[in-house]
C-alpha cells in the first residue's frame, strides 16, 4: 500500500467532508439518537460509498489515461469554485441543512433502527457527493486502489466520529466558510498539478498525485 498517497487522500477527503451536508446530518442525528449507533450507521454507509466510487475510480482508469486526467481535472476546478464561491453562504446552508435531516429524523429510535435509519439517510445523501468524485478522481488517475479506499474511508469515519461527538461545539469554534475555503484552496491545487501534468511538466516525488 501506498502510504503517501494515503494520507494525500486521507487530508484531502477530511477537509473537503468537514464542511459537507453530511457532516450536518451526522450532527442533527446524533441529537436524536445515541450517538454511537449513528456513527456505526453512517460510518457503514460510508464504507459502502467508498467502495462504490473505488470501483467507479477503476473502471475509469481504463479509459486512456489524459482524457481521464482531463476530466479529473475540471472536477477539481469546478468544486474549488463552487466551494470558494459558497462559502459566504455556508452558514445558510449549515442551517437549512439542519432542518432538513431534523425533518428525516423526528421519530426515535433505539438500536438496529437508529443505525439503519443513520445509514440510509447518509446513504442516499451521499450519492454524488464531492467526496464521492474525489475518491473517483484519485483512482481513475492511476492511484493505487486500496490506498485511495482505506485513506478515504478512515478520512470519513473521523470526520462522522467528529460530527457525532464535538459536531456543536467544532462548527463554534471553526466556521463552516473558513472551512469550505480551505478545501476549495485543495481542490483547486490538485487541478492546477494536474493541468501541470498535462502540460508535460515533471512534478515532485513527494507529491503523490
């Protein structure tokens, strides 16, 4: 396993998955249930959404390699705007992405049902997700499989712990704007590395991307 490339991925799906609906949605269920069952149930659909955009990664990867490389390319661009773009407006966002999954969550629950219904809200709010493509865009780059799977599932699995212990207390402390410029910042220097490469410019050895 690749370990550099593994924390390249790890960093990176942490920052970009902190100011993500999901972590809101992690927080708003760990209000209504005992936080551990919603953490064994949002971290399931995680692993099963990380093996989904690994083996989506994969069959890209056997596409020719600069298309690819082009296309992984623009994704980056566009979600470093978009995220640079929204952040003014994250709070909002933050805020009407708590009455939403409030609405999904109202009944309780208690045991399998609170894990099933974290899994299956986080299931379906996650398909298409930046996170997603990300994981996608490393494999079908040429990244090593299950380099990019464990470092995006561990990324992911923190950041649900996170949101389902401290969620409250870190949103106070580090705000959600500040947090979506930083991974637009990400996102757009991996565009700019790649856009590098396909220029025919030799990158560092360290950078493992």
């Amino acid at each position: 396993m690749d370990l550099a490339l593994a924390l390249t991925v790890f960093t990176t799906l942490f920052v970009l998955e902190l100011p993500d609906k999901t972590f809101i949605a992690t927080l708003v269920l760990s209000t209504r249930y005992r936080p551990l069952l919603v953490w064994i149930g949002v971290t399931a659909a995680f692993l099963v959404q990380t093996i989904v955009a690994v083996a989506f990664g994969g069959l890209l990867s056997r596409l020719p390699k600069e298309p690819v490389q082009a296309v992984v390319m623009v994704l980056f661009l566009v979600a470093g705007f978009l995220l640079l773009r929204g952040a003014s407006k994250a709070q909002d966002e933050g805020a009407e992405a708590e009455e939403e999954f409030g609405a999904k969550s109202t009944k309780s629950a208690v045991g399998w049902h609170a894990i099933t219904t974290s899994f299956l809200i986080l299931f379906l709010a996650e398909w298409g997700d930046l996170s997603q493509l990300a994981t996608a865009g490393f494999v079908a780059r040429g990244g090593d499989a299950l380099s990019v799977g464990v470092g995006a599932f561990l990324a992911l699995a923190l950041v649900s712990g996170l949101a389902a212990l401290l969620g409250r207390t870190l949103l106070t402390r580090i705000p959600l704007a500040t947090i979506r410029r930083v991974a637009g910042c990400i996102c757009l220097f991996f565009a700019a590395t790649m856009a590098l490469q396909l220029a025919g410019v030799d990158m560092p050895g360290w950078l493992p991307v």
